[in-house]
C-alpha cells in the first residue's frame, strides 16, 4: 500500500479546495425544505460549483470500472439510503433526514464533504441518529494522532455507535484524497484484525463513518449506485477531510457554515471565519 504524503503545496491546495467544497454546502443549506426535489438541489450545487465557485463537479460523470457514469453533481442520501443516493423527482418532506455529499475539484486538487440536514420539524428518531452520526465521525477524527494507526479510527467509530447502539455500515469507508479522487488507503470505520499503515504527518484522507439505526447491512438497488439499509432503517453519515499534522490533525473542510465539533473533541477548534 502507498499512501502519498502530501507536500506544503499540496496541503495549500486541498484546503481551497476543501473550502470550497465546504462553502457549497453552506450555500445549499437554506433551500434544503419540504417541497423542494433532490433534483433541484443538485442543479443548484452544479451552477453554484461551476459558475461561482469556478470549480468541477468531481461526481459528474465519475466513472470506476465496471460501473455506469455517475450522473450528477451531488450524492443525495434520504432516510434509509446510506450513500450514492441520485438526484431526482423525490420531494422532500417533513422529518426526512438527508445528506448532501459533495466533491469539488480546484486547481487540479479533491475537495470531499458531506452533511447531514433535517428538513422542517425532525422527528426524534432523526434527530437522534443525526447526532450520533456527527458524533461518530468526530471519534474517529479525534484518534488521528502521529504514531496510531488508522485502525484507531475503527475503533473510536465502533466504540461511540456501540454506546449508543446504532451500527456503523461496513461495505463502504473512507479514503486517501489529493490530486486523485480516492488514493490509497481505505479507512474502515470499524475495527479490523490485521495490521493498519501508521498516520504519518501529511497524509490526507477522509473519514466518513455511515451509521444504521437498525443492522449495518446494506443492499444497491437496480441503478448501480443507490445504496440502502437492508432493513430499511434510518442511516446518516457525516465527512471531513482530515490532514495528519505534526502533533496531531487538522480539519481541511471547513467554512464558516461548518458546525463546531462536540464537547468531547480536544484535538481541534473551528477557526474564524470572521
């Protein structure tokens, strides 16, 4: 496995990019209501990217072998999809919970990040899987230190969804992130039983940890990218990019719309936007 360590230029690069990525979130935010179709929001992300920001939709068209291109801007994810969900016709309603995955390409460099949105009123059941997720997510991050492993990431994310009993998905991770979309090397968001890479000062990958509220296992449908809960939970996920610093890690996708990490988080503060 060769993960690249990223250079002061390259780090420079990922965090406009990562931003930006950021920033198109934020900006999406407040059209995220009942009533307005996936479809909508995934055109509004695509002007904003290409017009705005002067940036590349890195989803449109993305093509792994063996699949069919990818056909929009955006990955929309409501209620029991877990990831890929495609834009389209569905409108949203009341009490849905839905992540906005977005990837932007500036200057040749990935930015990668997603949120979790209750539209309207959230029902209990939503909230509560929204904030476990967020919480999941900063487990993992906040086990990135020089010297661990990127099984410490597995198992912060398993121990935070095994306390408050949700399951963490395992078909699908993070991963390394710079010039390439997805670079080595693949991070489990729970706990594996061989031997992980050691974080080393300039690595750059993401974590993204999915989490069911019923059993982690999952289904595609028939279009080749919408993933599922098998049980038809409710699943979330939230994602940062994260760089291995010297002492420890830094978030590279953050903006001013970026929410502020829980109480528990001593490695990192939510920088100024002011």
């Amino acid at each position: 496995m060769s993960i690249k360590i990223k250079t002061a230029e390259d780090i420079a690069g990922l965090r406009i990019a990562g931003r930006k990525a950021s920033e198109l979130l934020d900006y999406l935010t407040p059209f995220v209501k009942p009533g307005v179709t996936t479809g909508e929001l995934d055109k509004l992300a695509h002007d904003y990217t290409v017009n705005v920001q002067k940036a590349i939709p890195a989803c449109l068209g993305y093509c792994p072998p063996g699949m069919t291109p990818y056909p929009a801007t955006t990955c929309i994810s409501v209620n029991h999809v877990v990831c890929h969900g495609i834009p389209g016709e569905k409108k949203l309603k009341a009490g849905d919970i839905v992540n906005i995955d977005v990837t932007s390409i500036v200057d040749g460099y990935h930015g990668d990040t997603s949120r979790m949105f209750i539209v309207g009123k959230p029902t209990i059941a939503g909230q509560r899987l929204v904030d476990i997720a967020f919480g999941t997510m900063w487990a993992g991050i906040d086990a990135v230190r020089p010297g661990g492993t990127f099984n410490d990431i597995g198992k912060a994310c398993q121990a935070y969804a095994d306390k408050h009993g949700v399951s963490v998905v395992r078909d699908y991770g993070g991963h390394g992130i710079g010039k390439g979309f997805h670079e080595e090397p693949h991070v489990h968001h729970f706990p594996i039983n061989h031997p992980t890479p050691v974080f080393e000062p300039g690595m750059v990958f993401t974590i993204e940890p999915m989490v069911n509220a019923g059993r982690y296992h999952t289904s595609m449908m028939k279009d080749g990218w919408t993933v599922v809960t098998k049980d038809r939970s409710l699943s979330a996920q939230w994602e940062h990019m994260v760089l291995v610093t010297e002492t420890g890690y830094d978030i590279l996708t953050v903006s001013a719309g970026t929410p502020e990490p829980p109480e528990f988080v001593t490695g990192w503060k939510k920088p100024s936007f002011e």
